[in-house]
C-alpha cells in the first residue's frame, strides 16, 4: 500500500468509524490486525464495503449476507477471520 497517499488512507480508517457497536468493533480489530498489509485491489474492495449502510454491512461480516459482487468476496473473507 505505499503508493496510496497516506491522507487517503486517514480518511478510510476515519470512514471505518461505523454506528453499529458490534461492527465497529470487528472493523477496528481488523484496521489493527490487517488494514495495512492490503493490497491496491484488496484496499478498493474495502473502501466499497464501506459505502454499504451498516446494518448491511453488519450481515456480510456476521456471514447472513454475501455481497453480490465476486470481487469483494476475498476482503469479506479477511473481515469474517479478524
């Protein structure tokens, strides 16, 4: 991820701040544990995860949804092991 502008990468930790307790806190064992050895793809599946609300986004972590996009299966796959 070094080629991702370090202020780019403070608005995402900021934007991962969520309402909902129980998935603040999976995101925040996740931004500790994981967040910074993602890669370019891994990184912009992320940041479309977040745009969800998150109550939906609540379900694909807790494994009562899966995103429809293919592509964001590997990123839900890291969160669901945080």
């Amino acid at each position: 991820m070094t080629d991702i502008d370090p202020i780019e990468l403070k608005r995402i930790r900021w934007r991962s701040r969520r309402g909902l307790l129980e998935l603040d806190l999976v995101l925040e064992r996740f931004l500790a544990r994981r967040f910074d050895s993602l890669s370019g793809p891994q990184l912009a599946a992320y940041r479309e995860l977040l745009e969800l609300p998150d109550n939906d986004f609540l379900d694909i972590v807790n494994g009562k949804a899966d995103p429809d996009d293919p592509a964001l299966m590997e990123i839900v796959g890291i969160l669901r092991t945080t």
